[in-house]
C-alpha cells in the first residue's frame, strides 16, 4: 500500500525546514523504541475515517490505551463519523489543544497512552504535527494521522506537508475512488453552484453528497484541471 514514488513526487517547500532524519522517511525507519508517526493520506471518499476507527479497534483489542482525536469531522461534533456509519467519540482538537501536554495530563492521572489517532489531521496546525514527532521521539507514543493531503486548489495542507516531511511512514489509501471517467480519483473539487471553484478559504465544510451548496467531487487530475464534472 506504500507508495513511495507519491512521496519522493512531492515538492520539497523549504529545504532549510528539512531534517536529515527526513531522508528515511521510506517506510523503513523506526525509533529506538518502537514507536513510529504515520501519515495515511487519500482524497475524500477514499475510507480514511474508516481505517482510523479499525486501526483503533486492532490495536485497543490487542490490549493498547489510545486516545481518538479528530477536527471538523463532518458531524461537526467531537466525533469521528464514517460515510458507511460507523461513528466513535474523539476530542476535538483546536488551535490552542497541546498534544504533548493532552498526553501528559493523562499519564499524570495514571492512564497509559500507547497510541494517537489523529483523523482529518489535514485541519490541524503545523505545530501540531511537531508535537506529534515529539510524542513519538521522547514518549514512545504511536501516531496513527490520517487526512487529505490536497486542498480545492490543488495544494497541499501546511499540517500535510509537515508530515510528508516528518513522518516515519507515509501511506497513501487508494479505496479505488473513482473520478466519473473511470480513472483513479486523485484531488478533491470544491463545487460552488455546480461549477469547480480555485479561489477561497482553505477550509470551508461540505460532503460529496449530491445537491449540496457547497460540495466537493473527486476527480482524476485531467478532469479536476479541466474542472469537468461530467454529466450530471
Ligand atoms: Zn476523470
């Protein structure tokens, strides 16, 4: 499911905020004591919350403590919720939430963390992802994010290019979302009134459902360029 040739694609924004340790993000690097921060990214659709809910399931049933956090799920709650209805509590996480002293707080009340799920991680700040290095590096935590890599516009989430750059391992999740021609799905559309959009706020909430005012399409990248929505 690695695809490494995805990462060494991406463009590289700041070579000065590159760390050497960055050199081996090919899947195979591990820390000392295990613990490793994964980023598993793929358009809309494409069953992320899905594969956070079992990979929370897997390892809580192997006897593991996690804690479950996401950041406008599309619940708008602190919940993660899942197209094919599988739903579970998260903490929400906002601009000003510490994960490293979220985490502390926790051992300090004598709950053990083994691990993090970090859903539409894409929503998160940039210091966010560097708090999850550092709860892999100095606490031994596991960091499971999943999320968008892409915006509207084709570019990539400060949160998601932190991890492309810092990550142990990066995934990407090919469920086969299919754009309407029938190739692969590969970036998401913002569509305004039935026509693709390249201009706004990065983050603004709408579903892929049918109808909606505001609604993204995933699309292969000839027709997200060409902003062809195919017939309706
Ligand atoms: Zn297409």
């Amino acid at each position: 499911m690695t695809d490494d040739s995805t990462f060494a694609s991406l463009p590289t924004a700041d070579g000065s905020a590159r760390l050497p340790a960055c050199a081996g993000a090919d899947g195979g690097r591990q820390q000392r004591h295990g613990a490793a921060l994964r980023f598993f990214w793929g358009p809309m659709d494409c069953g992320k919350s899905t594969m956070a809910l079992q990979m929370n399931y897997n390892h809580a049933r192997q006897g593991r403590r996690g804690l479950v956090l996401t950041r406008i799920d599309r619940s708008l709650g602190p919940r993660i919720t899942t197209r094919i209805g599988l739903a579970h509590d998260a903490i929400e996480v906002t601009d000003d939430l510490d994960l490293c002293d979220l985490v502390r707080g926790r051992m300090a009340e004598g709950v053990r963390i083994d691990y993090l799920i970090c859903d539409e991680v894409c929503f998160y700040t940039v210091r966010h992802v560097e708090q999850m290095a550092e709860l892999v590096d100095h606490y031994g935590v596991d960091v499971f994010a999943f999320g968008l890599a892409t915006d509207f516009r084709s570019c990539l989430f400060p949160a998601a290019q932190r991890l492309f750059e810092l990550a142990d391992e990066v995934t990407r999740i090919q469920v086969e979302v299919l754009c309407w021609c029938g190739r692969p799905g590969l970036l998401n559309a913002r569509v305004v009134n039935g026509a693709v959009v390249r201009e706004g706020q990065q983050v603004l909430i709408g579903d892929t459902a049918e109808g909606a005012e505001v609604r993204y399409q995933v699309l292969c990248r000839q027709h997200y360029r060409a902003g062809d929505l195919g017939r309706r």
